[in-house]
RNA sequence: GGUGGGAUUCCCGAGUGGCCAAAGGGGGCAGACUGUAAAUCUGCUAGCUUCGCUUUCGGUGGUUCGAAUCCACCUCCCACCA
C-alpha cells in the first residue's frame, strides 16, 4: 500500500507542501512524521480522530509516528482558529491530561512502534535570552503578521503570549528533526501556518528539507465544528463520558451527505468498498451507516463492544440489512443478528433503597443517571412529550417510580426516541 | 501615562429603577413528518420540594419600598492619543 497515495484518496491530503516530494518521499523511504497534540482536556473526542486515522494509516505503511503532546504549548493556547485565548492550565493539568491521551491514543496506534514525546521536556529548561539568541533571527514578523491565524486575531486582539506560539510549535519540528530525524508533520488545516513556520526553521537551522500536510477541516451540515451532538457535547472516546452505545449511535446519525467522507476517514475499509457503499440509497444507506457505525466504533472500542452496541441499536431501532443484500468486507456481516435479544443498552445501577417507600420522583432520577442535566430539564422533557419510561410516554411530571415499575429488575428510560439508559437495582 | 468605551444567561447581543429569569439571533433538546438522515413546521432552553420559592446580568459595598439598570471603590478588556 503507497501511503501517499492512500492519502490523498481517502481524502485527507488537504494542503502540501510540495506534493510530488511528498509522494516520492513517503513511498521511498520509512520516514518518522510528527502530529501534535494539545492536552487541554483529559480526554480525546472525535474531533481529534481525523489525524489520529492519517497517524495509524501511515504507521500501517511503515511510518514511524511521532505523537507530540503539547505539554509546553498547551500551557499557553493556539490562537489559530480560535477566537477568543485559551485558559491557561496548570502544569499538573497538563501532566495529568498527557497520561490520558496517552493511553486513549493506544486503541489507535501500535504505541509500542511509536515514540511519545513532550515539548515540556525540551522548553522547560529553555531560557530566555539563548533561546532569542538560537532561533529569534530566524523569524521575521512581517511574515508572521501575514499569517492567517494571526491576521484574523489582530481584530479582536491577540497576546505577545499567543502570538509566540507559532515559533514555538516551529522550534518542535526543529527539535524532533535534530533528534529524531522527523520529515514531516500533519495536522490540521488551522496549523498550515504554524508548520510552514516550522519547515522554514529546520532549513534555516539545519538546511534540511521537510514536509508538511494539513487534513481538512470536518464540519457538520450546519458548518459547524464535526464532532458534537447529544446535548451539544462532545463524543468523546473515553467511554466513562460517552458510552459505547451512545458512541455507535453518533455514527450511525450521520448526514447522508457526509457519509462517504467519514466512511474514508473512520474505517479502515477498502477505497473500492468506500465508494460502493457511499453511492447506496434508501435502506442500504442505513445500511452503510451501520457498517460506519461498527468499523469506527470498532476501531474506538474494540470488536466486541462495537458488536454489543450494533446489536443493542438494532433490537431497538431494526436492523436496515437484515438478509444481508449488501456485500461488505467488514465483521459486521459475520454477526448473528438473532443475538440482538441479548445485548443492552447502557446500564445504570441505582441503590435499591431510593426506590423503596414513596419512591423516588421520575425526574429527579433522569437527572440522577444523567439523561438530563437537572431535574427541571426532566421536568420540560416531560412537559413536552420527550420523556419514555419502559417505551410508554410520560404524562405527568410528578410521576413517581418505585419497585413496582420494574420488570425483571430493570427500567428502561428515554429522553426522545434515541437516548436511553436502562436502570437495574443495586 | 492620558482620554473615552465596555464587562448581560451556552455563544452573539438587546435592556439604563418595578411590566426582567431578562428581547432577538445562533446553538442545543423535544414533538410532528421521515430512513435512527436532511429539509420543514411547532414547543422548550437557570435551579428547586414548581399555582410558589431560590440563585443569575465582572467583584465588593451603598442609595431605594424595589437595582442588570443609580452611586462609590475594585478587577479585567477594548479604542484613540502619547
């Protein structure tokens, strides 16, 4: 497999800087190639996923990846793309959040054949008047001035602290050029100006030439930013914030419009498969979605969870393929759909005690096992029809549920037809 | 350093003494319609023990029967000038 080549079907080629090198590059030797990563939160969601997907495509063609976590950089915030700073965190945040996307990034990359690294590790020692000293002639700052990011930034005003960013993320694709031999770096489109930087400094400092390549901005049918839903929230990969189910469901709600893209980006499934897939319509586009929804949350999860998670949406929701018309490459033909009776939808405990005597109101336990946010959202829910409780519609916010209301233990609660937790007693 | 302007609920942004839990838009959620899609229409969008109560309009204190709105001080931001 040409990884160059891979890369630019599936469609994550975005910018180059010089394509026919890249090409040439990447299919003549086994280069290292450098993504960052800013830890400003403890876990990854699914916005982080489209590098991480170049990152273990390369690593398959015999790339070596380099995963940078921002321990330094993250302390101050990109300006790129963002509108407003960024709160500083502290150096045990960062510490702390490193340790997280460390062990996230493990489902996705053999970590073993990847070398983990920490700006902290290279700024921390770093002084002042040395560094100035180093690489401050390297810069000029009408070019700086000139860069997109921090053209749109100079209206609304912008932080010699921010502003420093860029050389900074330059000075890494310095430093892991010298002491790794990095080539190239990805990452998102909002970097193309910071990684030019850096291109520009390992050859002034070192007269090597490196590469960079940016991925494409996702963005939702609304242009919003990829990756939020259920609440507004991320979906996030650590399955304590998003359940596995929950996870699933994300994908398998896809626009139509988008579903050949994420089918490229998020499964490992041949380009051939992709396109098929993409150009069904009516059942079979559910079915595709399917096949979306089990490869990357396969990929996430692991194949038994994402089995679990199919299953569990299909008992509720049918299943769009159920002979199996559509030909496909993936696992998910090989699952027994007869099984369905048996998988779940995420599950709760709750003390059995709450539920003893008057019982515990219905609203107070759709907050409680964080259907909603409170009590009076529950309360509106209800208010407006939204609220399922063992698939019957709730009339009456004032509902109380008790022992009785469960079957074989468990209570089946829906806010709207999708989201859903089963409560079983503790 | 000087002068002027500003800080409002998730975001943008109205509101300048009671009719303000606070217009409008965005985003989000739900309902209807559908294919667990999109588009469209409708409702909701601070918390609670909900015909009522509590907290919210940068912070602290004050004036007033009553303050997001007036006064004082403080913090932070922005613009122009130097």
């Amino acid at each position: 497999m040409n990884a160059y080549n891979e890369l630019k079907a599936r469609g994550f080629a975005y910018q180059e800087t010089d394509a026919e090198k890249i090409a040439a590059l990447l299919d003549s030797e086994k280069i290292a190639f450098y993504v960052g990563f800013d830890p400003t939160g403890s876990s990854l969601h699914v916005g982080h996923l489209l590098p991480i997907m170049a990152m273990r495509l390369l690593q398959r063609c015999g790339h070596k990846p380099i995963v940078l976590v921002g321990g330094a950089t993250g302390q101050i915030g990109d300006p790129s793309g963002k509108l407003t700073a960024r709160p500083i965190l502290t150096k045990e945040e960062v510490a702390h959040n490193v340790d997280c996307l460390r062990g996230q990034l493990a489902r996705f990359i053999a970590v073993d054949r990847a070398v983990f690294v920490n700006n902290a590790d290279w700024f921390a020692d770093v002084k002042y008047l040395d560094f100035l000293r180093e690489i401050g002639n390297k810069f000029s700052i009408n070019k700086m001035l000139a860069q997109e990011s921090v053209k749109m930034r100079l209206e609304s005003g912008l932080s010699f602290l921010e502003f420093n960013y860029s050389i900074l993320q330059a000075y890494d694709f310095y430093v892991l050029n010298r002491d790794y031999h990095c080539k190239m770096q990805f990452g998102g489109q909002d970097q193309w100006g910071n990684m030019v930087s850096g291109v520009d400094l390992v050859r002034r400092m070192s007269q090597n030439e490196v590469f960079c390549m940016t991925f494409p901005l996702l963005l939702d049918s609304n242009g919003m930013k990829f990756g939020k839903t259920a609440g507004g929230n991320n979906v996030w990969l650590d399955v304590e914030r998003t359940p596995v189910f929950d996870y699933y469901q994300f994908w398998r709600n896809c626009d139509d419009a988008q579903l050949g893209k994420l089918l490229a980006f998020f499964t490992t499934l041949p380009m051939a498969e992709v396109e098929r897939l993409s150009a069904q319509t009516d059942s079979g586009i559910n079915r595709a979605k399917e096949i979306l929804a089990y490869e990357a949350t396969s990929l996430a999860h692991g194949e038994a969870a994402a089995r679990d998670a199919y299953l569990a949406a299909g008992s509720k929701f049918g299943f769009a393929d159920p002979a199996g018309k559509i030909v496909t490459s993936s696992a998910i033909a090989r699952i027994d759909i007869a099984a369905a009776a048996q998988s779940d939808v995420p599950t709760v405990e709750v003390e059995r005690v709450k539920f003893s005597g008057e019982g515990l109101r219905l609203t107070s336990l759709f907050a409680e096992i964080g259907l909603t946010k409170s009590a009076s959202e529950a309360r509106r829910l209800v208010e407006g029809g939204g609220a399922y409780c063992n698939d019957e519609r709730v009339g009456d916010f004032n509902r109380v549920i008790t022992e009785a209301d469960f079957r074989d233990g468990a209570l089946l609660l829906k806010a709207g037809k999708k989201n859903m937790r089963k409560v079983v007693l503790k």
